[in-house]
C-alpha cells in the first residue's frame, strides 16, 4: 500500500516469540537514508539465534532480517548514487564510506554501521525498510538481472567468499575441505570454484547436504557420523592434508578437526558463528607456518560478486530451495528451521503487495 | 689443528648432561656436503631446552648448536657456490633446494634438512661441522663484513623477521607490541624498525631487559608483574590495542595477552615455541578480522638481512653481551643460563685455534 | 576579516599572468562541504606549469593551489567528521568516499572528485577555500601537530610514497635509483626510507639538490651531466642495475634512463608528468621481468603519514627551505620559480590575518 | 634403439636450413644431468624464428626444441628426485636451485640455466636430450596422466599463466582482452580462467583462430582488420577499456593497441617476443594508475598446473590439432609453418620407436 502509514513485518518479541504484524512504515530520518520497498527477502541462520534469544543487544519490537533485493521508495537529500523507482540490493552490513574502517574497506566494523540491519535497527523482513547510508549500502541492479540469485548477495555468497575463500586465499590446483555444508558453507563452496581448486572435500554430518555439495561441485564428501574425517582427509591427500581447512560451523569440534586436517603451510579461514573458547594446539601448529583467519564479512566483494553472476559464472538459484509469498514468511521459517527434515537451504520470501 | 682427524666439540650426553670433549672431525659423506672450521658460534635458548632433556629426538653424543660463521675446510664436489677458504655463514635450516617445499621457499620444511643441526646431526659448537645441501644452506659473507655481527643471522634475527614481523606484517606508521624481550623477542624488534611502525610496545617480567629494549628503539616498554599489560596497551592506544601483537616468550598466558591487545583487524605472529595447547578466544576474535600466523624460521630473508647489516641499517651486534673462546664454552654456557643475572643477550664464542 | 564576504587570493588570468586579488569568500554550496580558512600553504610545479598555460582546463579567474593546513570555518549539514575549529590537513585529492573508484581507494580517479582543487575548482592559494566532500577529503590534525610539517602531506609526501616507494615496491636491502631530485625526488627519498633500502642512489644536474640528497639520506648521488650515470649505477652495482628506478622528472630522456639502470626483475614507478610519448625498449624488456607503473596519488596513505610524522619517523620540515606571510604569495612565486638559483625546495606561505 | 650411441634429432644448419639426421646420442656430463628418451615432442614460434636465422646465440649443428615428456634413461649420481624408468615433463626452462635468481624462483634468468634447451644446448626435437640440473628442471608425470596433453605444460601453458594472467592480476569478475589469438594467447585464453574472469575479449587477424577462441571460453572476439578493435572494446565496456590487456603477438602496434584498451588502474602484461621498441603513451597513461609488466616463463606454476591437469579443471589437449610420428618431423613443422592455411594450433610428434 504505498500511501498508506502502515505496513507489515516480522517482529521479534523476546526469546521464542515472533509475529507478522503491522509496524509503522519507515520514513527518512537522515539525508543519507534511503526507504526500499522490499521484492525479495531470505532467513539467515543468525536470524534463528536471534530469535532464541542469544543475540541479546536485540530487543523486543524489533523488525528482523538482513538480506532482500528492493525497489527504491524515497531516498534523502544527502543520497547520490540512487533515486525512486531503482531496484537494488541491499548489503547485510551498512557503511558509512567515510569513518577509519570504511576507508580501510573494512566495512563491517563501520563506526556508523556494520551490522545493524535486523539487528541494532529495523530489517529487512517487512514490506519497507529504512537503509541509512544508502549511497555505501546499496547496490545497483543491472537490468534484466535475476533479482532471486541476486538475494544471496546480501550476506551468503559474500560471506564465503570473503571469510572462507579469500582469507583462506584458495589458488588453483589448491586441495581444500569445507567444514559444515550448510547455507554458508555450500556459498564457499560456490565462490571457492572462482580460483579452481583441484579437489574440494566436504565434511557435514548430514547426507542430504552431502549429496547436494557434490551436485555444487565437491569433489569428495565425508559424513563425519560415519567416518573418520581425518584419517579419511589425510588418505585423500597422502597424508599431507588440505591446504586450506575451512571452518563454516561455529563450534569447538568443528574447529579442532580444521587443525587436524590442515597441511603445513595451509590456512584454517574461520567463517563460523563461535559462542566460546576452542582449543589451538599450538603445540603441534607452531612450526607449521599456520594462518588462521577470523572476519566478519566487509561486503567489498559485491560489485565482483554481482559481475559474476550477471556473466553467469555463478548461479546462486542452486541456493534456493524454498519459495514462498512474504506474508507466508511464518511458514517460511518453519521450513528453515526444520532444515534437515524439509532438506531446505535457502527460502526466498516475495512481496507480491503493490 | 687442520691436518688432525679429531676436534673439540659440545656433546649432549642425556638430560642435565654436556660434555666439551674430543669427537672424531667430520668428513664429506655426500659431494653436495662442505666441512667448515667454525669461527665463531653462540648458544640459543633451543640448546638449553635440548640439554634439559626437552627434545627427545636429540640422543646421547651430539654435537649441538644450529648457529655460527666459518671458513669453507672442504667442499664435496657437487657443490659449486663455496670453495674451500671461503668465509660464510652457517644457516640454523638446512635446505636441498629440490624438494617441493624449497621450491616454494619454505626451507623450514625442507623433506631432506630443515632444522637439523645440533638436533638430528652434529652442530655447530664445534671446531668443525659438516653441512648437507652446502650450496643452499650456507650463505657467502662479504669481504670486510663483521662476522660477529652476522652470526646473529644464523637463526635469531630471521627468526625475529619471518615470525614477527614479515607474518605480522608491520606497516609504517603501526602500533606494535612485542610479549617477551628475550634475544628473539629483541631480534623481532630490531628487524621491525625495517618498516618503520610509529609506536613499539615492548612487554616482558625483566626490567634489564626492557631498559634494553629501549635502546634498541621500543617506544614503551611494559613490566608486566608490575603493571596490568592489556589496561596498559589499551590506554596507549584510545582503548584500540595494537595492529600486531608478536608471541615471542611461547606459554599460554602469553598468547592469551595477544588476543587480548590485539586491535579489529590486526595480527598475531606467533615465533615463540610452544609446548602445550592455549585456548583461542574465537567467541570475541571471530567478528574482528584477525590474523594468527605461525612459522618455523626459512632463513629466506637471509640475503636481505645481509645487505642490511654490510650497508649498516641494522646493527646485530647490540644483541652480544659477553664474549669467550670456543674452548670456554662452559662458561658461556653457565652465563647464558644465568641470563637474568648476569644481564646476558647472546654470548660469543670465538674459536682462536688454527 | 571573519565577518566580511570578500578575502585575497591567487588568481590564475591566462598564461603568464597571476594576481593577489579580491575574490568572494567560499560559501557552503553542497551539504558535504566545509569551508576551511587557510593557515598555511605552499607552492607545487603543476602551479607553475597551470599559470605558463600548461593545463588547459584552469580557465580565467581561478584561484589555484591544492595543498594546505588549515582551520574549519564552517561546514555543510551533511559534514559528521568535522566541526567548526577543527584544524584540519587539506588533501590535494578530493574524494567522495561513495563511486567505483573510492571504493577501491583509488580516489585519484574518483567520479566526484579526484585533483580538482586550484584546476576544476578554486584553490588554496587564498585566505579561504571550499573543501567538496569533507568528510574524506580532509584531515582532522592531532593536537600540537607541526602544521607546517603537514602541509607536505598535501601532496608531495604521499605522490612520493605511492607513486614511487609502494608503486615501486621498496624492500628492505633494495638498491634504489631516484632521478630527479627536485622536491617530489626528495619526498621519494624520505619515504623510501620507511622500507630501509641499503642504497638509495640520487640522480639529477643540480649539485645543490644532490647535495641536499645526501643530508636527507642518499648514499650516493650522480650529476648526470657530469658522469654518465648509466655506467656509474652499472659500477655501483656490479653491473645489474637497481631494484627499483624511480622516474621523478618527467622526460623522455629521463624515463629512458631508468630502463637502462633498471636490474632483472626490478620496478620502474614513474612520478613524473609527462607530456610526450616515450620509447619503451621492450626488445630488450621483455624478458627481463620489470614492472613499470603509472599513478596519480590516491592520498590513500595520508593517514600512515600523519602517524609517522607525529611519531617523529619522518620530518617533512627538512623539504621547508623559505617561508612568507600568506600576502607576500608573489615573492614566494618567485622565489619558487627561480628554484635553482635560490636553492628553493618548498615554500611555505603563513596566513596570519584575523 | 637403446644399446646404440646415436640417435636421429631435428639439426639446425643455419638461416633456412634444419635437417632430421644422426647425432650423437646425449651421455651425462655433470652429475646433476639427467638422459630423457623422448615420448612427445612439440614445435615453438620460437624455433621458427630459430630456423629462420633470427636468434643468433643459435649456431649450426644446434639440436632445437623446448618442449616435451618423455622417459628417463639415466641419471647422474648428483639427481636424487628421479631414477630411470620414470616418467617426466621437461621444463623448457632449466634452472639449477641455487643461484641467486633460483632461490627467487625466477628460474628463467638461473645463472646456470635459464632457456638453454634448443638454444644454447641441444634440445629435444631428437630421440633423446641431456637435460642439466634434472632435479629442478624435470617434474615427475602421475601414473595414469595424458602425456600429451602435458606437453603443452613444457613452455605454452606456463608462459600464458605467468606471462600474461598471473602477471596481468585476472580477478573474479574482470573483462580482460587478449591480443593475438596463436597458440600463446589461446594458452592464456585457458588459464586466465583459473581466475574466473566474467568476460574475454580475443582480438586477431585470422577468424579461424577467433572460432576456436570461442570455443576456449572466449565471451567476445574481433576480427582487428574487419572492425577497429579500439571502438570495440570500447563499446563492449560501457567506454571503459579492460582490466587487463594481455600483449600476445610481439609487435609495436599490438602492445600499442593494449595501451588503448586499458581500463584506468588496468594491467598490461606483455607475452609477447619483441624485437623493436614501441612507443609508450605516458603522456596519456602518467595518471591512470596502470602497470605494465614483462617476463620470460620462470616455469614456477608448472607444479600448480599438473594438478590442474591431473584434476580435470584443464585440458591442454584442445591446443593439439596435428600429430605426427617424431620422424615425420620435417611434415609436422610444414604444418606449423603453414598454420593459416592449415588451420595449425600445436602440433605433437610422438616416438614409436623402442
């Protein structure tokens, strides 16, 4: 309703309690502000957390979601690069282009944004949302492209890339190993593809996502359940190890076998979520020439991930496995939260509203 | 005694046990080896842990010590860089030069050396050593060079630049913190000044050693059993901490201070050995962007630290506080184990026999 | 005159003409603008090539300069980094932080900005100027600062930096040629020290500016009127030429000389403006592994300069040899302009009205 | 015929005149050697212009040919990483492991190697070669791989990587062009692709060549004699020019055309063999933050590309579009010389003799 003062909007209500209710719709508050009318929106795991209630600096009333594609409704004085009426996506992190961090392209510790949406302010789950630094926050949506794939611009495929392929600098003939074939780790699994690696090993404990990474172009797949991933990582590599050990769970485990699995000279990029403490074995890795790595994602990759994409040397569709209107977003995240049972990866969520 | 077929050596003999007897004088095995009359060696904290019995791979009757400058006695006819009455410098890492490792220039991993004097073969606390792979593990020293200076570059100077400062990859105008002022921790603050960081931050328990420090260019220095070290860094630096924060001491709690001052987006170069796992702080490190990097020494900068120290832009020299014959490596011995004591860095010995 | 509407400036009236005239003070015109009321400046060659009639796009009536410390008199509503009072460092480069370029931190090139002071806009040779994009085209100076220092951050320290020591990749140990010696030569020389080069050899026909060389730090210097320098920098380096060959003149003949000083696998960075073609001898290049490299300063290192300055790493007040009141600017010209005669490096011009 | 002591190889006899005759079959000289009987062999551009009299270091009686895999036939006593029977690539760069540009890994300028192959030693157009310093020159073959697609990772595939896209920087996401669509250019066409550019312009004189382009992954081609391929490309990239213009043909008016297509802060990586000096547009290109770069194959990938062999992620057997039995020569290389009109790419010569 585009006249209308009102909209609609997943809204958290402390620990457990969410609904789809009616808020008031954004306005303009600062002249760097832009208001986009949402297309496209997708639940990410973090949202999940959130709603636990194990993000505590989120509080209650507040519009969650972090990623969707949209089309300008207003924008500010102050914003430059957009106007009414163009479609664009909406980063994951806001940047204000102009504090120390952003000018060292390290975004996501922005002194006036970082990660905010859906999180410190209003988000992306609702029919409108208020992008504050619109001009560093958005991005232009090239005519005709693919506005779904482009969902997983948002946060996803950047994540990988950034925290799982870059810092872990993924060359060719490279032998790596994802840990954790979820969302996050499938999008490295893409994204690592950019520099070929000769053979990609992926270690889940779920075969559904197994059987998926191999459609994604893993090479080897290794139910952790069922086998031993580092006696089985190590007959893979002659018992060299990987080059470069991937860690997209956010546990201790999950982190320790990176290290059990790493050749020396390799990089262990963390991409994990972690909520306590994990165990390095110095002892073992200090003569080793060890990088380990931990970032949250910057988004500088954007404008290369959206090329790639438009060339059609990525499809991030492959992502999706759930489809439906955003005012289903209840039944939406029932099938993300039931992912194992409902093999779901990613849901896409769209405002058919005018 | 250049015609006799026996030598004085340092020889292990067990744990607590070091003899300075006479050994059989080494011979060519293999026509890519060279014999050198070691001119002047010294002793490195590694020795002291090799006597006490830390290393097990050292047996009963070897000749320790990985450090010292020479004069070429023999080559075997596979070598073709040295030629007998050549002056050199004897490497800490052995390297074939053919292996895959050394091809990528990691000769700390070489598969038929790395670090093997004084450890699986016979070192350089002797009047004679016999050095493997001589083309590739021996450097040339320029005429008129200062070879005492340049025994600092068999292992403690590359160690202090590849480990801390190159993987910690200070930048001009950073802000650094060594934890340890021990020779390595010295080492790394010498070579750091290559890049010319603003702030030098240097942490240890021994106030001798941080009066050190200081006049070899810290910038503050930091005695931690007087003064809480992360309140310390974190008013030094507005509450940022340290764009690299160098582990050069190789206990837990060290490395913990590391991530405790280290500042969003910066670096953890471990160099020092360590001998039990610590706990990695992911919950608070995995969002700000941090490098952890651990390396064996690859003596690869070797050729650089060389033109360094003959056109006099580093002066290793500052690291020798005490001076003795080779046959009074008892006592050097004693004064180096008694380092807080006796204020002793590196000691000297100086092999006077002809 | 703080209250009045009017103020002095250098206004550029066609080739060969200039004027110290009454001009409008700047007003606020975008939200993203300050207007700074000048403290210092200094004169650059590009102004003398601007006021010979050199660049075209300089028109009548426009005050040039492009370097300058001053203090903020008052800025737009879009301007968050910077209040009334601030004493602030002005960056020849105007960036607007938010298009492709600025993205990357090539604000050289950025879309809203780049070098347009005292050339597609008016300048700082002026009691006031109008500062586009505040927020990232300025810098806040630390308190007690050397402002006179500073101004040779406007330009010719980071030109030196960028384009010559980081575009030319200066490392520890490089044996570096810089021809030129006038003062972007010398911000080279002073900058590539931050890398701790062995030898740098300083090349030009003025004695004096070679002389000054060597006090700044060049190990050798060569009048290349006098000695062909091609042979000498042969001798001086046992015939392999240099690491790094620095073009800071802008000749053919010039650029010429660093390709035949230039060793196997070394970087050519060329400073210079150039106005003409040059021949590029590929034939005997092209296997030879060289990098040569072009660049407009990004200022993108700014914020390291003014950290090592403050630290006391560098001293750009050595490059000061004259100063004036700001209303004396046509004696400094002069004095500028007859450089070889006067022994003038950079002048500095003190605003010191109410 | 592996008792005799002579062998048939492809002779060079001055301008105009090769011939396939006896000769000598190679003995071992230094105990670093290695005898290599030939499996397959290919023709270089370089060993036309050999032929033709054009690289004078080449002397009547000259061996020619770089390239090829084959079996070894003895070893002297100084090779440790092969033994006879096994099966290797030849690097037509030989490179001795440790002299100064060795330990660099920039094996093309080795003090004691370099591209000696067919140039200054016999080379492996011929039953069986010598090859010096086999442990660094020579890589061992896996079982099972295609040895006639790994010819092509001799010279072709190497110096298209380094040369042209490890040198250009090829980036996810980049338009890159490529000047000369001959074997070189299509061997950089391949591996640019490691990278995962979103588009590849090939731009040549012979339609046959840019169809087969096509085929290799080429996302555009122009014919440069029927339309201006400087409004092309320009009109390709919204005006902006490439982000990399790989030189691939070794003539003034190629590496001229690069200098048009660059995109600012672009890359121009000459392949190419050059005989004369061209004209560079510094009057154009001074503040565009380009880099230009030159090299001979160092052959340091040649590791990195067997894997990529070996994997599948490649296949240099597209570059193969003749064979012939290794005393067919002298039809093969009719067929190479006449590359036009016989639609010639690489041409394999295969010995069936036992």
């Amino acid at each position: 309703m585009p006249g209308s003062k009102v909209m609609k909007a997943l809204v958290y209500h402390g620990p457990g309690k969410k609904a789809w209710e009616e808020k008031p719709k954004p306005v303009i508050k600062d002249p760097t502000d832009a208001v986009v009318k949402i297309l496209k929106t997708t639940i990410c795991g973090t949202d999940l957390h959130i709603l636990k209630g194990d993000v505590p600096a989120v509080t209650d009333g507040r519009i969650i979601g972090h990623e969707g594609v949209g089309i300008i409704e207003e924008v500010g004085k102050g914003v430059t690069n957009f106007k009414k009426g163009d479609h664009v996506l909406i980063s994951c992190i806001t940047s204000c282009g102009k504090c120390e961090y952003c000018k060292k392209q390290m975004y996501s510790q922005c002194e006036n944004g970082g990660w905010i949406l859906g999180h410190l302010i209003d988000g992306t789950q609702a029919e409108y949302v208020r992008i504050p630094h619109a001009d560093n926050s958005l991005y232009p949506i090239p005519k005709g492209a693919d506005e779904e794939a482009l969902v997983m611009l948002s946060d996803i495929l950047p994540t990988g890339l950034e925290c799982g392929v870059l810092n872990g600098k993924v060359k060719p003939g490279d032998t790596i190993a994802i840990v954790g074939a979820g969302p996050i780790g499938l999008a490295a699994l893409l994204t690592a593809q950019f520099f070929t690696p000769s053979e990609i090993i992926m270690i889940d404990l779920d075969d559904n996502r197994l059987k998926v990474a191999k459609t994604f172009g893993a090479t080897h797949t290794i139910n952790s359940e069922k086998e031993n991933p580092v006696e089985k990582v190590m007959s893979l590599t002659n018992g060299k190890g990987v080059d470069v050990a991937m860690e997209a769970v956010g546990l201790p485990v999950t982190f320790e076998l990176c290290q059990k699995i790493v050749a020396i000279g390799g990089h262990i990029p963390n991409i994990g979520v972690h909520g306590k403490s994990v165990d390095l074995f110095l002892e073992k890795l200090w003569f080793r020439n060890i990088t380990i790595t931990t970032r949250l994602v910057d988004t500088v990759t954007t404008p290369m991930l959206l090329k790639t994409v438009q060339s059609g040397k990525i499809d991030p569709r492959k992502l999706i496995t759930h489809r439906f209107k955003l005012d289903q977003i209840m039944e939406a995240y029932d099938t993300f939260e039931n992912a194992g049972k409902k093999k779901t990866l990613k849901v896409i969520m769209t405002n058919e509203n005018e």
